[in-house]
C-alpha cells in the first residue's frame, strides 16, 4: 500500500489465516495510548453491490438436489429462411435470368421444410414479388427444393437476380387457394425445443481462532457501513473478524455468480478432484453464459450511441422476446462507461426518456437515501432501460487491464445487456439454489467458542482451546435465453 499521507506514522500488514493476540501486538493494536478510537477502513475491499443479492429481486429457482439443472428453450415458429439456390428448368440461374416471367415455374432451394403448397412466400422486397409454392417440397440432400411461380396479373413482371442470390430471406404471408371446391391448405410449421443445461457449485470457507481472542477489545474501533448507510462500530477482534470473514464470503460467492466457468470437459465429464478424493465441479457463470450469445466491441474512445441503441433494440424485438413477453433490460457498466453512456446521450436525448421512481427513495435521519444506484430510462421502442453502475466493473484487484485513455480499468467500459424481462412467463436471469444448501454456516467448538453458554460443562468436538467456523453454499445461475442477452467491449479487450 502507497502512502497516503505525511503524517502516516505505519503501513498495514496483511495476513491470512490464525490471528493470535501476538498479530494483534504486531500491528499496533493492544497500545492503549492512541488518541483516535476509530480506524478508517482505507482501500476497503470494493464489492459495491453485490449482484447475487440483486438477483433475489427476481424469482429465486430453489432445487430438492444439486444434480445438473436443465431448462428447456423453443425457438419462434414465426421466422425467415435464407435461400440457398435458385433454379430454372434445373440449371442455376445468371444475372441475365428473367425469373418467374409470364408464368414459368422455377425452383426455390431452402435449408429446411419450412414452407408448405398453396403458401404465399415474399422475399426482402416483400409485396414486390410474391410468389406461390405450387407442389409439396422434395430432399435434396440437406436441403429441400420448392416448385414455385410468380403470383401476379402481370406477365411482364419476373423477379431480378439480385433478389434471389444465396442468403437473400423468404418468409410466410398466407395460403392463398381457389374458392371453389379447393382441396387442401396450407399445414402449419413447427419448432422443436433443445435443452440447455448447467451445473450446481459449491464454494466454503473456513476460519480458525483460538478461545483467548473472544470478546478481546483492541485499542481501535471499526467502522462498518452497510448498503443503507447504516453504521456499525466494532470494538472486538471478534466483531471485526466476523465482518470481515462474511464479507469476503459474500464477494466470493458474487464472484462465482457471475464469473464462474465450466470445468467440464468435452466428454461430459470433470476431471479435477478436491482432497477428499471426489470430483470438483463447477457451472457455467452469468459471464461465460451471456458471452456465448453476442459479443460486440467498439472503438476504444468513441462510444456510438445510436449503434448501442439498435443493439438493443435488436435483443429485445419480437424474434427474442416474443408476444407478450416484457421487455426490461438492464445495462450493467462501471463508473466510466457509464459516464460515456450519460456523455453520449447529450446529443440524443430524443433516444430515451428519464423515469423517475420515488420508490427508490428512503427517509433517513438527516434527508434522503436511494436505495439502488441505477437510472432507469424508457428507449425509443418501449424498452425500459436500467443504468446499473457496478462498481466490481472499476475493482482494480480482478481488473488488471488498463484502458487506454489511462481513466480506470477497461472493465469499467463494458457494458453488459441483461435482458431480465419475461420469458415465457419467467424471468430470464435468474439464481438457481440448492433447497437447504442455500447458505449455511457451521461451526467445531474446542474448549472455548462464543456460540455456547459460558458453563463449567460444555459439548466440545476438538480438544483445541479455540474454535473453527465452516460456511458454504451451493449455488448456481441460470440465463433462461442468452441470445436476449449481449457482452459488448471496448476494442482493448477483444
């Protein structure tokens, strides 16, 4: 640690691991002569808000067992096909090709069996050029072949060859037939659903401290502040210790919430084990599950509001979030990115409208509190927007890459589009634990441990003059739909 100032008269020591009255000695803490009771807890560990606990506003998923959890995804049966050829008269067609013109029949090459006889398909230009499937589709290959003609009064009309190019996307009007004594319709097209799956993990701590250091004062007092403003003074080594140890558990469990991966490998199988001979296991993080649906990047120092805004809007149209489904996004950044964000909304604030909620706001003793520190805004197509400056993104002990204008990290300047709204009645995003392994702590009493009525007689598991406390959890995340979900970064850190 640098110095903070000239009248800094010592530098803190770290340690990790059993603490003594001797450490206490060490670091100047049983000196009754200091004239401040109070100790700043400088460079405190920047955990901000944990997401984990942001996530419970949501419908936690709670599991009888930490088997692997599946969830089931299903594509919309409302979608555009990409042509793969174009025929006529079974030979493939030129830029010289005058397609579909008074009434020839040509053949239309698609991926999959999605269009049935009697449908009426467009392509790009829509109502320009409709045309009619006439015949069942045939196999061909992987592929299937559609007969097809021009739906048209005009025998001039045929359809350019730049319309019909490979990759150029048809979609279903409607099934157009004759009306008298028609025969068939059109039959429906379906979409099957997959199955995404993640695996539960589990972390633990653990922390020895021997019976002379209960209730022990110090000559310093701690000063711990809660999410609310809310102050603790801590006057024991025991006070401070116990802080400390759930804080750093709690930031640990974050930290696998969002920034676990997988060790699973390719045969289905973990190959690492613990101490106790078994397997190590580990699911598959809200980082790792997000990435794997979009990752944009953008030029270092130049932040395109407008492109963001589509990229949005892209993750939240009907073909992501369907009919009905809400549509809520939060847009996680650090301190910096969301400075840009708020910068680059001075030349487009037609783009979005500020909501204002009182519902954030807490009476305090001396004015005013907010309970989150996010802005909510309203995009151009009705998306509600969450701001949620994340102050893990500008922590410079996990973030190590600096970004090149030298303000903060690089991390400060993603942003994170974790769309939350419903999917198929549920949250996109939510926590998945385990039913009685949720959080827990335990602990193995010796001789003298804080927790028993301090008798002559008492239960005692080790013959230690001191005590061990255990906490774990077992916990997993699930992202219900990660392609309604995008990671987008500055260019630094592609």
């Amino acid at each position: 640690m640098q110095q903070v100032s000239p009248l800094q008269e010592y530098f803190p020591t770290e340690w990790a691991g059993l603490t003594t009255k001797n450490h206490l000695g060490a670091i100047y803490q049983t000196q009754p002569q200091e004239t401040s009771k109070l100790v700043s807890l400088l460079y405190k560990a920047n955990r901000g808000i944990n997401f984990s606990i942001f996530l419970n506003k949501f419908n936690t998923l709670t599991l009888p067992t930490d088997d692997d959890f599946r969830w089931r995804l299903q594509g919309s049966s409302k979608k555009n096909i990409p042509l793969v050829a174009c025929y006529v008269n079974g030979s493939a067609i030129s830029a010289t090709s005058r397609v579909g013109i008074n009434g020839a029949r040509f053949t239309l090459t698609f991926p999959e069996q999605y269009f049935s006889d009697t449908n009426l398909i467009v392509g790009e230009q829509n109502s320009v050029y409709p045309i009619r499937i006439v015949d069942i589709p045939t196999p061909n290959g992987l592929n299937w072949d559609y007969e097809c003609e021009l739906f048209t009064g005009d025998p001039d009309l045929y359809i350019p060859y730049a319309e019909l190019v490979a990759g150029k996307r048809f979609s279903k009007e409607w099934s157009i037939v004759e009306k008298t004594l028609s025969i068939k319709g059109g039959t429906p097209s379906y979409t099957s659903p997959f199955s995404m799956k993640n695996t539960f993990s589990m972390i633990r701590m653990q922390d020895t401290r021997p019976g002379n250091m209960i209730a022990r004062p110090v000559a310093f007092a701690w000063k711990a502040v809660d999410s609310d403003g809310k102050e603790t003074i801590m006057k024991t080594w025991q006070d401070y210790a116990d802080w400390e140890f759930e804080q750093q558990f709690q930031d640990m469990a974050d930290k696998l919430t969002n920034f676990a991966s997988t060790n699973k490998a390719d045969d289905g199988t973990f190959k690492q084990k613990g101490s106790s001979g078994f397997i190590i296991e580990q699911g598959a993080g809200l980082e790792e599950q997000i990435e794997s649906g979009n990752m944009l990047f953008y030029n270092d120092f130049d932040l395109d509001i407008e492109w963001l805004t589509e990229a949005i809007m892209d993750l939240t149209d009907d073909s992501h979030g369907g009919y009905g489904d809400s549509r809520e996004v939060i847009m996680r950044t650090g301190k910096w990115g969301a400075y840009n964000f708020h910068k680059s909304l001075k030349n487009y604030t037609q783009l979005y409208t500020p909501l204002r909620n009182m519902d954030m706001l807490y009476k305090t003793g001396k004015g005013w509190g907010l309970h989150e520190n996010f802005i909510e805004y309203i995009g151009p197509d009705g998306t509600k927007l969450g701001v949620m400056v994340d102050p893990t993104f500008d922590d410079r002990e996990r973030n190590k890459i600096l970004h090149p204008s030298g303000k903060g990290v690089a991390q400060s300047y993603v942003y994170q589009i974790l769309n939350v709204g419903r999917v198929g009645g549920e949250d996109n995003i939510k926590l998945v634990l385990e039913k009685g392994m949720e959080d827990f702590m335990g602990y193995i009493p010796g001789l003298r441990d804080p927790f028993q009525i301090q008798s002559k007689t008492r239960t005692m598991a080790s013959p230690e003059d001191g005590y061990t406390i255990h906490r774990a959890t077992t916990r997993g995340v699930m992202v219900k739909d990660p392609t309604r979900c995008a990671t987008i970064k500055p260019s630094v850190l592609a």
